[in-house]
C-alpha cells in the first residue's frame, strides 16, 4: 500500500542517487492538526465505545488489581492476592498503572480498561509523529491509520493483558531513537533505553524483539563519529539494565518470609521467571514450572472432546493455541486475520525502501527509519514464527507499529519514484499484492460480508492500472487514495466486529467468528470460545445461564459452568482441568453471600488464581489461588496451607478450580476432602474448613 511522502519527485540521470527528504519537523498546518486530532479522537471512540461490555475482560488480572488495591505489598509484586501467596505471572508493570487508576477511581471495569484504550490513542500518536518526522505528514497519517485499525490492536488496547503497556512503551522507544538519530542525542538514546527497560517490567524477554533494529539504526546512521556512536550505545544499555533490573534486585533482596512466590517461577524468583518461563521457555518450549508446567501433555485430548494441538498449552513444537511453528505461522489461518493484512505489503516496501535508499549517505534518515521499524518487524515475526513455546494469536499486537510504519516509510520512499517505470510497477506491484493477500484472509471468514472481497478485488484491479500511469495527476493521486481505501476496509471490517463484541478470558482473539479457527475447533479454542473460556469471545448466544447476572454483579466473567468447570468441569475433589481459564466462572447470588459473611483473611480457597480471581472479584474479599495461573506451582505447600487452616485464616475451600490434579494443588485438594465436611452451595461444592470430618 503506498503513500505519498512529502517532497515531488524529480528527473534524476539513470542510476543516480536520490536526495534524502527534507526532515518533517517544522511547524503544522491547520489542516493537518485538524486531521490528526480527528484521527486521534476516532481512534479514542474506537477503543472506548461500550468498553465496560467486557466486565473484567481477563479477570486473572483484574483480580490482582482488586488485591493491589488493598494492599501494598500485593502492589509491589503484582500478587494475585491481598494476602501475598502467589503473583500473577508476569512483572507488575502493567497492573501498576490499572492498580493505581483502580485506587483513585475505585475498582470497577472501566477503571481497569480505560488505561488500556489511552495507552492504545498514546501509541498511535507517538507512531504519527515518528514517521512525521522522516516521511511526511501524508505518510505519517496513513502510517497511525493502518496501526489504529489492526484487528489486534483495537482488541488488546480494549483489554487488560499487559500488550497495550509494552506495546505503548515500544513505541516510544522507537521515537526516542528517531529523535536521537536527527543529531546522536545521548538524552534520546538513552530515553528509549530507559523506555524499553520498563518494556522489560512489563512483558520481560518479548521487550527485547526490537532492541537489535534500534540498535543498529543508532550504530550505522547516526551523525556522529563511531567511537562515540559506541559509548552512546553503551549508555543506553546501562539504562535498559538499570530500568529493568530495579525491581528484579528488590524483589530478590526482599525477605523471601514476608513476600509472595513468584508465580510462573519454579524457585520463587522473578529472576526465574524472566529467564525461564518467560524467558528461555517461550522460545524453545518446556517451560518448566509454573504457568507452563502441569499443563495438557502435549497432543493429548482435553474433557469434552477437543484435541488440542501439537504443543499441548505450552510444550514444545506447537506453541499452544497460535498453530504449529513454522516460517508461516504469521499467515496461517489462526494468526492471519489477527494482523497480517499488510504484512505483505510492509515487507515489499521495505525492500524497496532499501533499494532507492542505497546510495544515500550514511547517516540518511528514511534508511535508518527502515532498519528501526523493519528490524523490529522482522525479528518479532521470526520470533514468533518459530518459537517453540507457549504463542497466542494476541501476542502479534506487537508487530503492528513495525507493519504500520513501514507502510508509511516504505510506501513515501517508493513513491518518491513513481517517475520512473520501475518505482510505477513496484507500486502497482504492492497494491495488487495487499488486494490479493485481504481476498485470502476475507475467503477465510466465507459468512462475513461476502461482498467485500470483490470491493477489495475491483479496488486492487483499480488502484494499480492508475498507479502504472504518470499523467494525469488527479488520476494518480485518485488511484493513491482507493489504494490505501482497499488496504484498511478489510481491517476495519474486523476491527468494527471486534469493537462490537465483548471479549473475556485468558486468550482474546479479534474478528469475526472463524478469523483465527487454525488449531481448535471452534473458533480456535477449547469448547467452541464461549463466554469467558479459552477464546475470550463474548457473544451472547455462547454464554452459558446465568452469564447476565455474573456480568450486572460485576464479578466473575460469565460463561462458565455453575461448578467452576471449564476444562473438565469442577469435580468434588478439585481434580481434572476445571475451571475457565481468565475466571470465566459463574459465581452465584448464595455463594457470593457466603464468602462475602466469611470474616477470615482468605475468605476462601480454591486451586488456580485463575479461578480464585472470578470469586474474589464477585464477592469483593480475598481468596486464595492456589498453585497460580494453572494450580501447578508450589505456592502455599499443603504444610503452609494446613498451618492457615488451623490458625483461622481460611474459612472456606472451593472444589473444581483449574489445575487440581498436579502437584502441591493436587495435594491440598485431596487433603481437603478428606478432612473437612462439603456442601453445594449455588451449585458449587465447597467445603468448610472450620468443620473437620473427625
């Protein structure tokens, strides 16, 4: 899809170089700034409309953020609970930021998402201007318009995974560099340091994709001489380590008595938990402990039915629910849909862009832009093309600034050559490969308006036959236009789909039904993607009874069984793989009365802080995950979880959560009903910890 930059083209003698485009830094016109707030108020709109529709969209997280609340130590670490048992598997970063507008504003769903959506109209904005500053207002525009309506980004900056924070930080690391790079500005440079450390707090290894193409562009072309190139660069890698490792060194020194185990880790380290299961285990599978361990064997069957993947949920070979790995993971039919709508295009413009940039000086900027943003989208998508553990389709939100801003640059550069015969062909080239790729994606999703496919068809056909002529000008420009209409209508189909649905769960996916079906039956995912289960879709006709009255409480997200089962439902014993993973549980009137006239510290327990989350998010007191995200980490052992039985602090055990048949979880719950009397409460089994059986 090309773009306009900002400067006419001019004769130059065959082979001739080209002149690097004036910098785009001086003032803006009133058009422009009229443009650009409209933009950036309909991308506001976009993100914001009925935003509280998803309730607490992951309550995994939103759990933590009821906890960090109330506590500030549960705060610090990011713990699943007020009581500092276990965190949630990631660094707090991200939940800071819902955390506190959850203090100020109180708890509630909107305080929760709200962050999301303005970090969503922050990344698009920093997006603009980065590409402003290199290819012009026009590129620049059509750049932060393709970012907004990605499919995957409308979802992720509606919801509260820790995407939209690295992904707004990224960015801005990236215009960090293209600042430094107008005249080697260490403050700049050691800026997106100090931005991609904090990246690092927020999602660990995945920050560190584009740091190579920032980097380099920094090393080849900044305008000053190679020694202080090199000690800049060393600067902003300090910078990166400090920003990063401050609270890795504090939550080591801090007394392991007094704080949390560190979910996901199998040591109770964070330093564990960011190079192995966040880590090393994301790249090569076996993940270890934690979150990746005590998971599905890898192929095996879940209850109910489906088969899941090669892979199991984070074993090697397979990547969990994102597809097998392979070099085309990106267009496959479970990622495709997400954000490759102009993959294709971004990748040709960036070789063209390299092509008429070639003989520029070193320090040419358009060039340097290139290796930022097409560094950092190669790299991304290498890597999650080929890594062997845990993927899910949500994690491309990460490629989409790289695509955008490529689109920007790689189609201003191209088109500073449409006087040529061969810029004129490359041109028509992009646009009839974006039409075909969008025909594919739109064949993939046969029952969503069948007829744009053909618009897009025509579009293409349209576009590239004005693209080849020189003459007339109001014709090219014309063709310009309906080029860069039939690269966003498709994406923005499936944005407006996505804005319209409510989206719950662990494992969120954008579009129409069937847009990321690769892998899992039923939209991609165990159990068909009903409310609040493995998909995060929300669409009503999935849900299960009961999932409007879980919503107007505002507690658990609504869609799963009674019992709390999800994968396997909820056995008595706590076994099997129950429970929804994100909390989807319904969690009834009775039950909600019950914890809530509990009167101890945990109110409640229950394996997994996936499901220990949608009850205390319902009944507004704390119980206790066991195990972590899936039951299997040793947080709190059945001795630690008998010494709080006896002491008092713990009223209830609730059966049927995620995880219950591994490990330390396995062994609670087993202990439990065992020992203590149960009843059905709201067609949950609990057990009352204060009544033993002898």
């Amino acid at each position: 899809m090309p773009v306009p930059g900002t400067s006419t083209p001019t004769r130059r003698p065959l082979g001739g170089s080209a002149e690097p485009p004036a910098p785009a830094t001086g003032r803006w016109s009133r058009r422009e700034k009229g443009a650009v707030g409209a933009l950036l108020a309909a991308t506001a709109v976009l993100y914001l409309w009925d935003l509280s529709a998803s309730g607490w969209a992951n309550s995994f997280y939103s759990g933590a953020v009821q906890a960090m609340t109330k506590n500030w130590t549960a705060f610090f670490f990011g713990s699943a609970d007020a009581g500092n048992t276990i965190t949630v598997d990631k660094p707090p970063a991200s939940l800071w930021v819902m955390a506190l507008s959850a203090r100020v504003f109180g708890l509630s769903s909107w305080s929760v998402l709200v962050p999301q959506a303005l970090m969503g109209v922050g990344a698009v904005a920093l997006l603009h201007r980065a590409v402003r500053r290199v290819a012009g207002p026009v590129a620049a525009f059509v750049a932060a318009l393709a970012f907004a309506l990605t499919p995957v980004a409308v979802l992720m900056f509606r919801f509260n995974n820790p995407d939209a924070l690295l992904v707004l930080l990224l960015v801005a690391a990236a215009y960090a560099v293209v600042r430094a790079l107008e005249a080697a500005r260490t403050r700049w440079l050691v800026l997106a340091g100090v931005l991609v450390g904090f990246a690092f707090l927020t999602k660990t290894a995945q920050a560190l994709l584009p740091l190579p193409a920032l980097a380099l562009a920094y090393l080849w072309a900044a305008p000053t001489g190679f020694v202080r190139r090199v000690a800049q660069l060393l600067a902003a890698g300090v910078a990166v380590v400090v920003s990063a490792g401050w609270w890795f060194l504090v939550a080591g020194l801090w007394p392991a008595s007094s704080r949390p185990y560190i979910g996901g880790s199998t040591d109770g380290t964070a330093w564990d938990l960011a190079i192995g299961y966040n880590g090393l285990g994301r790249l090569f599978g076996n993940e270890g402990g934690g979150a990746g361990g005590g998971r599905l064997p890898t192929g095996g069957a879940v209850p109910g039915g489906a088969e899941v993947p090669t892979g199991g949920f984070g074993g090697g070979g397979g990547g969990g629910f994102g597809a097998d790995a392979g070099w085309l993971r990106m267009f496959g039919s479970s990622v495709g849909g997400q954000v490759s709508w102009l993959l294709p295009a971004a990748l040709l413009l960036l070789v063209a862009g390299v092509v008429v940039t070639w003989r520029r000086p070193r320090t040419d900027r358009v060039r340097a832009s290139l290796i930022v943003w097409g560094g950092w989208t190669v790299v991304t998508a290498l890597t999650f093309s080929l890594m062997e553990g845990t993927f899910h389709q949500y994690y491309t939100v990460a490629l989409a600034p790289g695509i955008a801003a490529l689109v920007g640059v790689g189609g201003a550069a191209l088109w500073s050559r449409r006087d040529r015969v061969a810029g004129r062909v490359a041109l028509a080239v992009v646009v009839l490969a974006t039409g075909a790729w969008a025909w594919v994606l739109l064949t993939r999703t046969p029952d969503f308006a069948p007829w744009l496919r053909w618009v897009v068809a025509v579009l293409a056909v349209l576009a590239a036959a004005g693209l080849l002529l020189r003459r007339p000008a109001r014709l090219v420009v014309a063709s310009l236009v309906t080029a860069v209409v039939l690269s966003l209508v498709g994406p923005a189909a499936y944005a407006a789909v996505t804005v319209t649905t409510p989206h719950t769960g662990s494992i969120p996916t954008a579009g129409p039904e069937g847009a990321s079906s690769g892998g899992m039956p039923g939209g991609g995912v165990p159990g068909g993607g009903t409310r609040g289960g493995f998909a995060g879709r929300g669409d009503a006709a999935g849900a299960a009874p009961g999932a409007a009255a879980g919503a107007a409480r505002g507690g658990a997200a609504a869609g799963g069984a009674p019992t709390g089962g999800g994968f396997g439902g909820g056995a008595p014993t706590g076994g099997g793989f129950g429970g929804a993973v994100g909390g989807g549980q319904d969690v009834s009137d009775e039950l909600v009365a019950l914890l809530q006239a509990a009167g101890t510290t945990w109110s409640a327990a229950t394996t997994s802080t996936n499901s220990s989350a949608g009850y205390a998010l319902a009944s507004g007191t704390d119980v206790m995950g066991i195990g972590g995200f899936s039951g299997s980490d040793p947080a709190p052992t059945l001795a630690e979880f008998q010494s709080l039985v006896e002491a008092g602090d713990v009223h209830y055990f609730i059966s049927g959560g995620m995880g219950g048949g591994r490990g330390g979880s396995s062994e609670i719950a087993t202990w439990v009903q065992e020992s203590f009397s149960s009843t059905t409460v709201g067609g949950t089994t609990v057990y009352d910890l204060t009544q033993p059986l002898s």
